[in-house]
C-alpha cells in the first residue's frame, strides 16, 4: 500500500525546489542557505527510502539487477545531455569541466558496464548537480529518477545478502518524518517572511493548503490540452498549464490498482515516475491535472504505458 502521507510529502518538497530556483535574490520567501540543503538532502533520501519500499516483484537479486540497468541508461543519458550542449550555452572548455566533475575522466564515456562503475557515477551525479551552473547540470527528470534507482539498490542489496524488508520499511517511516520536519521549516519561514500570519499565495505555490481567511475560493483550473507520454524521459508533456493552474500534477493508475500521485512540476512537463519505479511489466494509465488553491481541476486524456521488464 503506498504511503500517501509520504507521497504528499515528496510532491510538496518538489515544489519548494522548483519555486525557490526561480525566486528572485531579493524575494524574502528564497530560502537561505541553512533551510535549502536541509530540504534538498531529506527530499531525496525520503525518495530513495520510498522507492525502494515500493518497488516488488521478482527476487531481490532480480532487482537489483534491474536497478543497475537502469542507472546504467541514466548515467548514459546524463553524459549524452551534457555531451550536446551547445557552444553558445556554455563553452566546451566548461563542458569538459563539468563532465570530469560527474566523473566522466578526461570527458570520455569510458566503460560503464561494471556496477561499482555505474554506481560511483550515480553518487556523484547526487552528490555534485546542485553545485554546477543550471546550464550544466543533469536533467531533474534523470537525476529524480537516478535517486529513486539508487535507493532500489541499497535498499535489495540488505535483501539479497539476507536482510529483513522491515528495515527498510523503518527506514522510508524515519525518512517520512524528517522531510515533514523540513517542509514544517519551509512553511514557517514563508510564514515569518512577511506580517501577514499565513502566506496564503505562497503556500498554494507550493502545494500546502492556505488557511481560509473569508476570501471566496478562486476557480479550479481548467482542463488540460493534449497530454503525451514520453519513453525516454518518463515524462508526461502538454503545450502550456491548464488555465489558473499554478501547479501540474501527474497521475498514475496500475492495471487492477488505485491511482496515485507520480510527480509535480511547476512547468508542462512532469515526471510519471518521479516518487517510485514503474514495476517491470506493469501497465499504467497516465493522466494530469492542474492545480491551484482551490483544488485540482479535470483530468487530462489517459495515456497508457506499459513498463518494460529489462
């Protein structure tokens, strides 16, 4: 059974990071530099502990197999993304400097089919992004789903070597709490960054429910455009937000099981998987929604997918 308390948690934490990244120097709600690691780091360990909670089927080995698979494919797609930066963006002399910052040596590809390899690229891509221009960095959507990848595989390591699953379910409840602690932060802060009590508009930004102050209720947002799924990237895209949506929410459903929330975005794009995997061989029907204080508006055109098993 997913843990909503937690899935929640994650959507709210994504929006902080994506609102704060465009806040302004000079905006008294920019987190400072004490508050935005604290974030940052419980966000993405509560995403590793909840992915690797969530994902089943197959034995421990099985998965973790797969899980260096996929990293494999993402550690590529990282390179690549960099590897096609254009001179204009960035010159080639701060291109190469980056890539050997992801530990890509001297720039090269290199081999990356052994796990310790693929594993120590993976880390580092965690450990180096938020410390490189924008224009340099992974995409959120591989570095999202690297963290989710790499919590699969420390979480089947402990099992394939005999480990309890208990573990790790503890292990995702103290993850859950810590970030529920952070966002608490966030929203005192917003709270103390201005005389008003509670930052109604603020807070709506980034998905927490504002308190009622009398105001009637601004309309929910209109219905989404055309909804797309993409393969490569496990991305749900649109052409614009839906009319007073402040937020995109994706949905997805398993054949036979109950929809849930699979990622936030601030943009017309947002990530199907950004919370937990797809399980191998599963099919999905995606849908989005837009979101605004008032509530989640109608629900895009259904997509499904079905999730490959290698």
């Amino acid at each position: 059974m997913p843990d909503l308390i937690l899935i929640n948690a994650l959507a709210t934490g994504d929006l902080i990071v994506q609102v704060d990244a465009v806040r302004s120097d000079y905006d008294p709600c920019k987190l400072g530099p004490s508050l935005l690691p604290v974030v940052t780091s419980r966000l993405g360990e509560a995403r590793a502990a909840h992915a690797a909670a969530e994902l089943t089927g197959g034995s421990a080995a099985q998965r973790l197999v797969l899980a260096r698979q996929r990293l494999s494919e993402l550690v590529r797609d990282g390179y690549e993304y960099l590897q096609a930066v254009p001179e204009e963006v960035a010159p080639a002399s701060d291109v190469l400097q980056a890539l050997e910052t992801y530990g890509w040596e001297r720039g090269k590809l290199g081999d990356i089919a052994g796990p310790s390899r693929i594993e120590i690229l993976s880390r580092t891509a965690v450990q180096v992004t938020p410390h490189l221009p924008p224009y340099l960095q992974y995409p959120a959507h591989i570095l999202t789903r690297m963290i989710t990848w790499l919590g699969v595989q420390d979480a089947h390591k402990i099992l394939a070597s005999g480990g309890s699953y208990a573990t790790i379910r503890h292990e995702r409840n103290e993850k859950r709490e810590l970030l529920l602690s952070a966002v608490s932060r966030v929203r005192h802060h917003y709270c103390t960054a201005s005389d008003e009590r509670e930052m109604n508009p603020e807070l709506a930004r980034i998905g927490l429910p504002p308190e009622s102050n009398g105001t009637p209720a601004a309309p929910l947002p209109e219905a989404p455009g055309e909804v797309h799924f993409q393969p490569g990237t496990g991305q749900l895209t649109l052409a614009a937000l839906p009319t007073r949506a402040q937020v995109l929410v994706a949905w997805r459903q398993p054949s036979g099981g109950a929809a849930e929330v699979a990622g936030v975005s601030i943009e017309t794009a947002v990530g199907g998987s950004n919370f937990s995997p797809l399980q191998p061989g599963t099919t999905y029907t995606f849908w989005v929604t837009g979101r605004n204080a008032s509530g989640d508006g109608p629900a895009s055109n259904p997509v499904n997918f079905t999730a490959s098993i290698s």
